[in-house]
C-alpha cells in the first residue's frame, strides 16, 4: 500500500506544518478510497496566515500596486488555471465525485471568471460629486478593505471559491481562504497557481481544516475586513450574527429549494430535459437545484413520464467515465442524509415513483438512485427542507396565481425555472417569483459576468458581475476647501 500524500497548508506563499501537527483523510467518494491526508487548521494555523494576509496587503504594498498589473496578475491566473485543467479537473473529480465530463465543462468557462475581473480591475474608481458649495470640492475613493475571509463548501470546490478570490484581489484585497473540509486538493492548488502568476506571497492563502475550528477561528479573526461564506444556511446564519456584532461586512450565499415550474403552452420535451438536468446534474448537489418541479395539470401526466423514463435510464458509475451520467454523493454523511430525507418522505405519506435507493455504482461508493417523489405538497419538509441530492418532488397546479404562491412559498429565494412559450407569462412570472435568478425555458445559466444573489434565507449579498466588486471595497467622501 503506498503512503497517502500529505498536504499542509498554504501560507505566505509556502507549504506550512499544521501547528496541532494533525491531519486527516481525504476520501474518493466513488470507491471509498483514502486519496490525501490534509493538515487540520486550527487557531494558530488561521493567526499566521491572516498575518501573511495582512502583511502582503500593507507592505509590500499589494494595495498600491498599480491596478494595471492587478488586472495583469489576474489574467496570468486565468491563463494558468487553463493550462492546468486536466489537472484540476481529475482532481475535483476525485476529491467530490462530480463527474469529469462536467468538471472538464467548468474547467473550459473556470478562466473567464479571473480575465472578467482583469478587464475590471483598473476600472474601480470614485467620483466627482458637484455641491452647492464651489468653495469646496468633494469627491468620493474605493478602497479595498483588507484581509478577506473566504470560506467555501465541497459541492463545486473551483467554481465557488473562485467567485470570491477573483472579484477580491481585482478590488486590491489579499485572502484567507478555508476549504471545505471533505474537499481541499483543488483549492490549495489555486493559491498555488496565484504564486506562480505572480501575485506576492501572502496574497492567498489556505488553511485547511474543520468548519468548527478554523473556520470558526477565522470568523472570529480581529483582523478580519469581511467573510465571505458560501454554504448552508445554518452556518450562514451563524457567520452573519459573529460579523453583524463585530461591524464587518458579510457576502452571504446560502441553500437553495428551487421551483422549476411547467406551464401547459410549454415545448414539454425541452422542459423535461430542463427538469432532469436541472435536479441530477452533479447528483443533486447544487444550490440552485430545481428540487421542486410543479407542472400544469393538463401536461402533469406527460411530463412525469418523460422524466422517469429518463431518470430511469441514468448511467451511474465512475465519474471519471466520460459516459457515465450520475456519480456519487460527496461523502458518505451526505449519502446517509439524503436516504433519510427518501424515508421521512415516505413516512409523510409521499409516494417514490422512481429509485428511493442507496446504490453502489460498481465501485462500493456513496452513490444514491435519481429519485422522483410524487403525491407530495407544500406542508411536507421533503419539500420545504434542501435535501441536497438527485430527489425530485413533482406535484400539479391549475393556474398560474395558484403556482405563484406554491413557487414562493418557501423560506428560500436562490433560484427558479419557468417553462412557457408565452411571452407576456414569462416576464410575469420573472417578476413575480421571488427568486435571485430567474430561467425561462433554460436552467442552470451562469456567467462571470451576471450578478447573483440569493433573496431571503438563500443569502445577503452579489456574487459576479460588477456588483460584487463594491462589496469588496469601502467608498471614502473627501471633502477640500479649494
Ligand atoms: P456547510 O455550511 O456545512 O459548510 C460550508 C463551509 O463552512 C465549510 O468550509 C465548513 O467547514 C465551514 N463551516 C462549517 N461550520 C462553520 C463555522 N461554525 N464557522 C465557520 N465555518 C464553518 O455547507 P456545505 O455542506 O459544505 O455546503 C452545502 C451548502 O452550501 C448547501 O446548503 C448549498 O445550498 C450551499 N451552497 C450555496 C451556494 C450559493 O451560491 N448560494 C453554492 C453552493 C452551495
């Protein structure tokens, strides 16, 4: 049996020794194996690299560096993350479990997102206000808020964190990042591609660990300007009462119960593949999973078939299988959750039309069935709650005032689909769902470029697009007297 590689954290721009000297396993979630040994952060790990963060954004001075060559630094990362993607692709594929068809998918758009915020970073700037007052010149500077705390979940490890480190060192902030705990590889590798871009030592930093640790320790951090968290919910919550009482910013994107809704005008094989695609894909685990999908009466029957037949037909198996279609569960807690959440809707009377079962794909994993839940409604928390895993709910409606109401009553307001060939329906629909995005006739859309945010208990705060690099900077007013 070889020796498992070991990895430490990444701080100042060097691999360091956890300071408990502890670590624990990392394991492949298709076979179960051992893949990496990861160092567990704790305090002391999290002081010395807001310390590295710290120093990188005083002095050298990665705050004054001109912004043109923060943009230029930025557009090395993207090119260097695009030379690397088989790489990382394999990785995070290890690591979670995503299938590598859709991580070689991400991996193609991964580099936009840091040549979006190249093209952006020389364009922060104030402004110049006119008063009444001609004696007095007023005008207003963005400044960067200082050390970053980035913490992120295991379901798109890339993706996620690079929707935060991006927009952050383009506004002239340096990052402390903590990984999730199930899944470090990838993200330890990005810090590592950033040093060899260029950017100073202390820029990004890793430290890797559990969430009641280090990532507790970095919350709690004095030095701290901002978290950004992506995550569940409940963290969340708890991130936003530890920064509110501090006075510190928080970028907030939290879990997720979406409705995709099919209307009776709808190309209903298109809708079909949006439903399967919108809850199956990466196995479920996705924030904006269309977990609830309601069709219109008239289209109920057809649509359900359609969608079984094709849940059926799934290809579980090896991730690293370009035919496969469904791989594993992240871990097998998340494996166990979502058979609980199968047997508590059984239990509240739902019906399973279609898988309800722990499968092994082949390799003794944590994989689980494409599963479809019917005669359900709104009272029941296989409904209400975010399962987080290939669990569909489908019920009926008869109008669209009823679906309004069934669609937006759920504590969450991440996401939701809408299926029509009606136009005047579908700008209804947009702005009446109470969602921070909003598909018609497609799911799953996303771009560098377009903001997202997540209304009510799915978060506080824009990620992407030019929104979110205000979040990462203060605005001064400057007042002289000419
Ligand atoms: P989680 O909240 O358990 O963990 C997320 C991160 O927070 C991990 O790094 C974890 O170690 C850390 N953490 C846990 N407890 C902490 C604490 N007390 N203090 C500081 N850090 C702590 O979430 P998860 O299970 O890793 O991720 C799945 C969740 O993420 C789902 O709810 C999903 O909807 C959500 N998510 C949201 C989006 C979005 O953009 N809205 C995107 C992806 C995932």
């Amino acid at each position: 049996m070889p020796e498992l590689r070991t990895s430490q954290h990444f701080i100042g721009g060097r691999w360091v020794e956890p300071a408990s000297g502890e670590y624990f396993e990392s394991t492949n979630p298709a076979t179960r194996q051992a893949l990496y040994r990861a160092a567990r952060g704790n305090a002391a790990d999290i002081e010395r690299a807001v310390a590295a963060a710290k120093k990188a954004f005083e002095d050298p001075g990665w705050r004054d560096l001109s912004q043109t060559r923060r943009g230029h630094l930025l557009r090395r990362l993207g090119d260097l993350i695009a030379a690397n993607s088989e790489e990382l692709a394999h990785m995070e594929t290890e690591d979670n479990g995503k299938l590598l068809r859709e991580m070689r998918g991400q991996l193609t758009t991964l580099p936009e997102y840091y040549y979006y915020y190249a093209g952006l970073a020389d364009k922060i700037h104030g402004d110049f206000i006119p008063t009444s007052d001609r004696q007095v010149l007023n005008y207003t500077a963005r400044e960067p808020l200082g050390v970053i705390g980035a913490i992120t979940p295991w379901n798109s490890p890339l993706t996620l964190t690079s929707s935060k480190l991006a927009p952050a060192l383009c506004a002239g902030n340096t990052v402390v990042i903590k990984p999730s705990e199930y899944t470090s590889a990838t993200v330890l590798k990005l810090a590592e591609l950033a040093l060899e871009a260029g950017f100073p030592p202390g820029a990004v930093n890793v430290v890797t660990g559990f969430g009641a640790e280090a990532g507790q320790a970095l919350v709690d951090h004095r030095d701290l300007a901002k978290i950004s968290f992506t995550g569940s919910t409940a963290t969340g919550s708890r991130i936003a009462a530890a920064t509110a009482s501090r006075f510190i910013g928080s970028t907030l994107e939290l879990g997720g119960k979406s409705p995709n809704i099919v209307f009776e005008d709808a190309n209903i094989p298109n809708a079909a593949r949006g439903v399967v695609a919108g809850i199956f894909a990466a196995a479920g685990q996705t924030c904006i999973a269309g977990s609830r999908v309601f069709a219109h009466r008239s289209v109920y029957d057809e649509l359900l078939e359609r969608v079984s037949e094709r849940a059926k037909s799934i290809r579980i198996g090896d991730p690293l299988d370009e035919t496969t279609e469904l791989g594993p569960l992240a871990f097998e807690g998340q494996r166990d959750k979502v058979a609980g959440y199968v047997d508590l809707g059984r239990s509240e009377g739902a019906r399973v039309l279609v898988g309800g079962h722990p499968a092994d794909g082949g390799l003794g994993g944590y994989f689980y069935e494409p599963t479809i839940l019917v005669d359900v409604d709104n009272s029941m928390r296989v409904v209400r709650e975010e399962i987080f895993g290939p669990v569909l709910a489908i019920m009926p409606f008869d109008t669209e005032e009823e679906v309004v109401r069934l669609a937006n009553d759920t504590e969450y307001g991440l996401a939701a689909g809408v299926w029509t060939s009606n136009l005047s329906r579908a700008h209804r629909m947009a702005a009446r769902l109470d969602a921070g995005t909003v598909w018609v006739n497609t799911y799953r859309a996303m771009a560098p470029m377009s903001p997202r945010q997540g209304f009510k208990a799915s978060g506080v705060g824009v990620e992407h697009g030019t929104e979110t690099v205000k979040e990462y900077t203060r605005l001064k007013s400057i007042w002289i007297n000419t």
